[in-house]
C-alpha cells in the first residue's frame, strides 16, 4: 500500500515537471490535454491547495450577494476554483482554459455557465471591459505557463471596484518570474488602477517536484496568492 502511494506521488511529480518544462505552449498545452483525466488526483498526492487559498482569499472580502456575483476563472482546468468557490456561495462562472482534454473535464463538473478555449497571454481575453464582479488565476502565472502579459488583461475584464485574485509559486526556478509579476502589479497600483488588498505567503504550498526546490528541506515549495481591487472610478 505504501509503495503504491509512493509510486503515485513520483508520477504526479513527474507530470508536473513536464508540464513546467515543456518546450513551447502547443505542447505544454497538449500535456495537459493528456493529463486531464488524472490531474484532481495527481494534485491532490501533491497537496495542491492553491484553489482553496484563492476562493478563501476572495471570500473573506467579497461584499454583497455572492449568488449574483459573475466569476471569470482563467486557466481553469478541470474546474477546482469554481468547484472551491461554490462551497462559498458563488453560483455565476465562466471559464477560460488553452486546454481542450480540461475543459471537457470542467463542463462535466457542470458548475460553468460558458467556458471558452482561449491560448492566454498570446490573445485578449474573450470578454467585454468591465465584466466580471471578480476574475481568478489559480496556478498558471508561472515560469513555462501563461506570460504575466495576461495580467492587464484580467484588470480590464474586471468591473471597477471588483477583484483579482492571483496566485504563483515561490520556488528557486521561479523567482525571475514572480519578480515580474510583482513589479507589473505595483506599475499597475502606482497608475491608480488598482490597489493592493491581501498579500498571503503560504509556505507549504504545494510538495516540490524535486529536493532541491523545496524550501529548506521541508518537502514543500511555498507560494503567493495576491488579491486587487479594481480602482472604482477607473473608466475600463
Ligand atoms: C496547473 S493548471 C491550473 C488549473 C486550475 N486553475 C487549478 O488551479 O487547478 C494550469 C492550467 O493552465 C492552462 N494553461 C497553461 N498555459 C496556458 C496558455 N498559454 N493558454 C491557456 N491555458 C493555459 C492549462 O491548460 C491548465 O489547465
């Protein structure tokens, strides 16, 4: 049984690094397709909570009646954002994914009322300015995913005074990357577009792929979930 475990995990690890080094996005995005149908129970070997940060993050200052509340959730997958903020009370969602094989897993889950095949940070997001009462991005803002160009993106989709809420890793092979994004996101707060709500470090974010980019030997690699609030008065 124990052996059984290990082996799960060491197969989840290793579909996640090919995933992270896939060479461009088609076959990123074909390794997806591939994994669709394991992938709940791949991260969930992994310990993969980003989902549940996220949709507790923005619940924790979301006003208003959350059963009215349009959400867009880029990079989707199979559907555990949606899945996590149903439990919150949130019902309205779109969803956005490059991945055809984790769409099809999403809409069986039968909790999205429109999902769209869209290649991110290549296109503009599908969706008029100003749309959605919050906008989520669990799990793809990363070194070899989705380039931090989609960011502006999702801030224009969002409604003024609605959320952002994003999410990235905090490992060695992705600290270049989270330096951009942190740096785009101040641009963005210092032009008045949008303002920083909630910065949440979690440490055991995820267990690493390989020891050497765990943090401090504990297994572990940490992340970030960011949440923004759309300037109210801003005019897209
Ligand atoms: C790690 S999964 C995260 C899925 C979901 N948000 C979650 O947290 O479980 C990353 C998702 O991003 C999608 N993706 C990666 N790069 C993409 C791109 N350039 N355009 C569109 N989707 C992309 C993949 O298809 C995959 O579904």
């Amino acid at each position: 049984m124990a052996a059984c475990r290990s082996q799960s995990l060491v197969q989840a690890q290793r579909r996640i690094s090919e995933v992270r080094n896939g060479t461009d996005t088609e076959q990123q995005l074909r390794l997806y397709d591939g994994w669709a149908a394991e992938y709940e129970q791949d991260v969930t070997i992994l310990l993969y909570q980003a989902p549940k940060l996220a949709a507790s993050c923005l619940a924790s200052v979301f006003q208003g009646p959350r059963a009215d509340a349009l959400v867009l959730d880029v990079a989707c997958g199979t559907g555990l954002v949606a899945q996590e903020l149903q439990a919150k009370g949130f019902c309205r969602f779109h969803g956005l994914d490059g991945s055809r094989g984790m769409l099809d897993h999403a809409c069986r889950k039968g909790l999205y009322q429109e999902l769209k095949q869209c290649m991110l940070g290549q296109e503009a997001l599908p969706a008029s300015s100003g749309f959605y009462n919050a906008v989520l991005m669990v799990g793809a803002l990363s070194e070899g995913h989705v380039p931090t160009s989609v960011i502006p993106e999702l801030l224009r989709v969002t409604k003024p005074g609605g959320f952002v809420c994003m999410t990235t890793r905090d490992d060695q092979s992705n600290l270049k990357y989270k330096r951009r994004m942190q740096k785009l996101l101040d641009d963005l707060e210092r032009r008045g577009l949008w303002e920083k709500i909630r910065v949440q470090e979690v440490e055991q974010w995820e267990r690493a792929t390989a020891e050497q980019e765990a943090t401090g030997g504990s297994g572990y690699i940490s992340g970030v979930v960011y949440l923004y609030q759309k300037t109210p008065s801003v005019g897209f």
